[in-house]
C-alpha cells in the first residue's frame, strides 16, 4: 500500500509507474499531486477536485495523466496545449493542468505552447524537462546542453538549447517559473501558485533522465544528477547575485516573470454577452 | 445563401458551439461565420496557430462535452488526419469540414476539385472507422451538415462533411427548416457506474459507450493508445483487437442507419450517371438532356461517400448497361465503383484535375458514346 | 497520532535517491531494495518520501 496522498490521488492498480529507476518524472508527478491537493483543500478557496483535468502530450512525461486520478486526457506528441485549450475554452469551470516534455512542448509542439502563452489563456504547464527523447531512446531535445550528446549526436549536440521559461515568458505568459526534481518543496509550491494564477502558467521542472541522458553524457546515476541538482540550482536572488561569469551550470529556481494581463476565456465571455445581447436587440 | 454559410448555420441548429480554425481557402467563410454567430449563441469561435491545434482544440472541446467543427481545405486537410486518428480511436465525436480544392500542395487554392475522396477515409493512419458526408447544394449543405452531427454523436466518431468550392462558393435561396421538425441527436450520457472502471465498455444494447462528462465527478483516462474499459493504456493484443474490431463494426454494422444515396431518373435506367459533391448539377443536367433524347440515363449519387454504398450499387448492377463515373479527380471514387462492378458492368470515366469544371455536353457525349456501343 | 515509516518493497527500483539523501544515514539499499538499516537513526523527517520517484517510502500516522 503506498501513501494516503498517492492511494488518494493516483490510479494505484497501475502503478508503480513505467518510468526507470531514479528517474525525475515520479518526484515532479508526486510535487503535482501534493500541489493539486493543497489546492483541493485550500479553506479559503478549495478547487473541487472533480472540475481537475490533466492533459498531456507524448513522451515520458505524458504517462503522468494516465497515473493522475482525476479527468485526464493523453493526446498526441505536441498538442496537448493546443487540446488543453479547447477544453478550457468549451468549459472554463475546469481547472486544466498539462503535464508535457522538452521535445513535446518545445520541439513538435512549440508553436502551440508561444502561442497558448500569447492568449493568456488560463492553463497550467508542467514542463518535465528532461533534456532527453526517453521514450525513444536518448536522442538530443531542444534543451540537450551544447556539445552533449544523444544517440542523434553521437560527436555532440550542435544547436544551442531552448530556456523554455524564458521562451514562455518571452512570448507573453503571465506566469512563469523554475523548478527541478531535488528542491522538492519549492518546486511544488510553484506549481501551486501556477495553478493558482489566473491566466498561462508555466513551470519548467529540471527533471532527470539517468537511463538515457546520465549515463551517456557521463552525469552519473540519478543520485549524482541530483546531487548536481542540489549545488546548482539557485534560488533566484543568490542567482541574480552572481557574477555572469561564475554562473556556468547555475540556474535560477523560482517565479520568473509574473504579470496581470485579461485571461483569454475571461475576455472571450464579455464578447459572448455582447454578441448575445446584440442579437437580442434585433429581435 | 452561400454553401459556407449555410453550413454555419446548419451546424448552430445542429447544436454546433465550439469551433476552431485556421484560414484557408475555400473553406475561410466558415471560420468568418462562426466568429459572428457563435458568440450570439453562447458559443465559442476560436483562431488557433495552426490546422493541427485547431483540429486539436475542436477534440478537447468535445471532451469537455461541446458539439465542435472545425473547417479547412486540402493542405489543411492533411496536417490535421493524425489528430482525426485520435478522434477515431478516443471516440470524441467532431465534425471536419474539407472544402475540397484543386491539386496537391497548393495546386490551384482558388479553383474547385474533389482529390480529397481517398484521403478522407484513408488520411489518417491504421485501420479505423471513418463517416464521410458529400452535399451537392446549399440547401443539402444546411440539412447534410445537421446529419454530420448527428452521426457523429451517436457513433462516437469523426464525420468528415467533404464539400467542395463549387458547392461552398455557390450562392442560392435555401429554405431553412423550422428548428422544430429537425431531429438532433445528441449524446447518450453514461449513468455514473462506479468511478472510471467503464468509462470506454459497451453496455448490453447500445452502440458505443456512453458518454462522461469531463467535470462532473467521474474521474477516467482518455488516450490515444489501445486501452481497457477504464481508458488506460494497455498493450494486450487481445485488448487491441477487441478494441480495433469494435471501432470498425460500429460502423459496419449500422450501414443501413449511416448511408445515404440520392438517386434521380434511375427507375427503368440503362446508364448510370454516378458523381457526388459538386459534380451532381452537371450530371443531373446531362441525364436530363440523354432522356430527352431516348437514353435510358440516371444518376446515382451517394451522399455518404464512406463508407461507400457498396450494397446499394450492388442491387442496381443487374439494370445497367453502362456506368459514368464522373468526378474532378483522376479516378477515386471510380475505384470503389470499378471494385464493385466488377467487371459486369463497364465503367467509364470523366474526371478533371485542371480546376475547371466537367460541363453536362461532356456527359452527355459519354452517354450518347455508350449508347451508341450498347447497340 | 504518531509517525512510522513505511517501505513498499515491491514498488522500489532500487534508484538509491533515498539512501544518498537521508540525513540521519538511516537507509540502506539491500539486493536493491531500501530498508531501513538503523530505527533509532530515522527522525521522521520524511525527505525519503518526497524525493522517492516511486512512491514506494512514506511516513504514516499511527494510533499510539
């Protein structure tokens, strides 16, 4: 029998989970959880767990829905964003939560995901980030580091990688966020506020691929890649704080970039009631 | 009214409140339309990126419980088959409107053709079910896009409404039916049986599975992949079969409920005139003109293009003398017609991939030539 | 209501993110498998059950 929370939140007759030993998509599936359940049973402004939806694309992190006992829809690799969408707009009650990868929402799916982020529209995204194709064996992902390699860049990976936080908030999300597999309650708690913010936001969870990404680029097993973690990731003052140049590895954990703009469905329901009562003018 | 537009407002009677789109033409109306009418009905119209979100989007909404569209043309057409597999296999019933025209690629955008036939029942990849409606005037348009829905809910599937530009871009007085004599269909809603364990079993008598509203406190899984009766993903071959088998004969097994011909002048005919879409005025016009001068012409018109009326064809097979299959394209429809023909009755062929339109004296010399050789 | 700490062996994959990140240096991989090598070392801190990716450590309340 696992945990309350996990027997409470996932579907237990299909686990434990497909993912490999170690692997960082478990840990972030698990800050969801614990994100969602908060949120659940906020006294202030409980979500009724019914009205959840999780939706994700293809890939390693995409299993995560099917884990998630709530309304949860896998769609095909790079759409998730773009289904999370017409859910959202069909039946704005609904919390929509998308669980996604690198290659999924910033490689095949990236048109979606700047576009999503330009609407405004209410959704969260969870970007387990992975720097890895897992699924399919290793090859190089929009975030695969320069010069590391993948079983498509065997001499090292060429193309500079994507800062997907930074890409979404570049492109007009509202809120957006880093948070990675070690630093397990900062991360959740973003998940939280993303989920809580009213309009497009987006975490960019670190996650860890031992089996394909590790091993390959000599970064050690999951505890090494986590260790790694642990000394690298930042909390964004003590980022900001340094130096560009002894940045390196360094990351900035925390929100990124959080601003109050009109949400898309919000906005599209005064046109509704403008088109509505126009229309019954003419009658 | 235009055939575009008369689409639009068929879907809204049909109960239509959810569409996404990209711009493409011939089919851009139908997007103009929707973003002025849906609002006014308390409906969404929605601009997505691409023709892949938009064909994305209008499956989400239908899985938050929306009856959606959506509408493009050919190049459009094929970015959006792999998500139209979706639909299939997760049954989350749509509507996607292909106003067919002229050529691969970009071809010829503003000019009319019907190259989309194939693609529609085999554009997305697998075996899987497809319903494919072809209307031939505006009018048919409004009523035949009422049926696509209907379909499409109670089949749990994609309906494919594969116009054309002659048809969409047509102009003529229609009578819009009283709302109240339409008969809408909408979708049988699942009893609440026990969390998600049945969210995709059959219950005894019934065609597909019932319907769970997302939101309403029955938690299940939809995906993509093979998967059990709760909507997990599985990877049992005996599941897989099951499943796949159970997509197809829903479809198979409803033939008579799902297919639709038109038929005009066949009593008593020697020749048949078979088209559909946008090829059915001028064919008409020619089957008119054979008659006036002694030819026992008709023409049969299957407004379900797919699955095609095989049985229907059948039984008209033993009066022929002589079929005219007659399209703009180079022979897609006539595969169906030459497989069941089969040989026992000759099939001839008018087809058209320049993106002008075949005219009736074309016809009608086909007729007059195999009337002559049926001497 | 007290806490113990629970090990579902059959759902560990042995990853050893437990063990590496214990404070006390309480758990230890066996055959890989976690156990928990020295009771009186666990102080309930339940990091073991937040980082684990498979569900398979948690702290659980308990009658006394």
């Amino acid at each position: 029998m696992p945990s309350e929370l996990i027997y409470n939140y996932m579907r237990i007759d299909h686990l434990p989970h497909i993912w490999c030993a170690g692997c960082g998509n478990g840990v972030l599936t698990h800050d969801v959880v614990r994100a969602i359940d908060s949120l659940c049973n906020d006294p202030d402004r409980p979500i009724p767990r019914e009205k959840v939806v999780i939706v994700s694309g293809i890939g390693c992190s995409s299993r995560a829905a099917g884990y998630l006992d709530f309304n949860s829809m896998h769609t095909t690799h790079g759409r998730a964003i773009a289904f999370a969408s017409g859910i959202k707009i069909a039946n704005p009650e609904l919390t929509v939560v998308v669980i996604t990868g690198d290659g999924d929402c910033a490689a095949i799916g990236g048109n979606h995901l700047i576009h999503a982020c330009r609407r405004n529209i209410d959704l969260t995204v969870v970007v387990f980030n992975n720097e890895i194709y897992g699924m399919t064996g290793g090859q190089y992902s929009p975030t695969t580091p320069r010069g590391d390699k993948g079983t498509t860049a065997v001499y090292g990976v060429v193309d500079r990688p994507f800062d997907i936080a930074a890409l979404a908030a570049g492109a007009g999300a509202s809120f957006t966020a880093r948070g990675d597999v070690y630093h397990v309650k900062e991360t959740t708690e973003l998940i939280r506020q993303g989920i809580r913010h009213k309009g497009f936001s987006l975490i960019d969870c670190r996650s860890v691929c031992p089996t394909y990404y590790g091993r390959k680029n000599k970064k050690g097993d999951a505890v090494q890649m986590l260790k790694w973690q642990k000394e690298n990731g930042l909390p964004m003052k003590q980022y900001r704080a340094l130096p560009p140049e002894q940045r390196a590895d360094k990351y900035a954990l925390g929100i990124l970039s959080r601003n109050e703009y009109p949400e898309y469905t919000e906005e599209y329901q005064k046109i509704i009631e403008m088109a509505m009562a126009e229309k019954g003018k003419e009658k | 009214m235009q055939g575009n537009e008369a689409c639009v407002e068929g879907a809204i009677a049909a109960g239509m409140r959810f569409f996404a789109g990209y711009p493409i033409t011939p089919s851009t109306e139908i997007a103009e339309a929707c973003s002025v009418r849906l609002p006014q009905v308390g409906g969404h119209f929605i601009q997505m990126e691409d023709e892949l979100a938009s064909m994305a989007a209008v499956i989400g909404a239908s899985a938050a419980g929306a009856k959606a569209m959506t509408a493009t043309s050919g190049p459009g057409f094929s970015l959006k088959q792999e998500n139209i597999g979706y639909a299939c296999i997760a049954e989350l019933p749509c509507v996607i409107v292909d106003v067919q025209r002229c050529g691969p690629s970009t071809g010829l955008a503003t000019a009319p053709a019907q190259g989309d036939y194939q693609q529609a029942r085999w554009g997305t990849h697998g075996d899987h079910p497809v319903i494919a409606l072809s209307p031939s005037s505006v009018s048919e348009t409004y009523t035949l896009i009422i049926r696509a829905f209907n379909l499409a809910e109670k089949y749990r599937t994609p309906v494919i409404f594969l116009t054309d530009e002659i048809v969409a871009h047509m102009r003529e007085g229609i009578e819009i039916p009283d709302p109240e004599s339409l008969e809408i269909c909408d979708r049988r809603v699942a009893g609440n049986d026990g969390a998600y364990k049945f969210a995709y079993r059959v219950p005894e008598g019934q065609i597909v599975p019932g319907w769970k509203p997302f939101g309403e406190g029955e938690r299940y899984n939809i995906t993509g992949l093979f998967h059990d009766y709760s909507g997990f993903p599985t990877n049992s071959n005996a599941m897989a079969q099951e499943e796949g088998s159970r997509l197809l004969d829903k479809i198979n097994n409803n033939l008579a409920d799902i297919i639709q011909v038109d038929e005009y002048k066949m009593e008593g005919a020697e020749f048949a005139v078979v088209c559909f879409g946008g090829t059915a005025r001028a064919a008409a016009f020619a089957v008119d003109a054979a008659r006036e001068l002694g030819i026992r012409a008709g023409m049969w018109r299957p407004v379900t293009v797919w699955p095609f009326p095989e049985k229907e064809l059948e039984e008209k097979l033993s009066g022929l003398k002589g079929i005219i299959m007659v399209e703009h394209n180079y022979g897609q429809m006539l595969r169906e017609v030459s497989r069941v023909a089969a040989g026992r009755v000759k099939v001839e062929f008018i087809g058209c991939i320049d993106g002008t339109i075949i005219e009736p004296v074309r016809i009608l010399d086909k007729l007059r030539e195999v009337h002559e050789n049926a001497k | 209501m007290a806490k113990v700490l629970v090990i579902e062996t059959s759902w560990c994959k042995g990853c050893g993110i437990c063990t590496a990140f214990c404070p006390k240096n309480a758990l230890e991989l066996v055959g890989e498998k976690v156990r928990l090598k020295n009771t009186n070392a666990c102080v309930l801190c339940g990091l073991c059950e937040l980082r684990c990716p498979d569900y398979a450590i948690y702290l659980k309340e308990v009658s006394k």
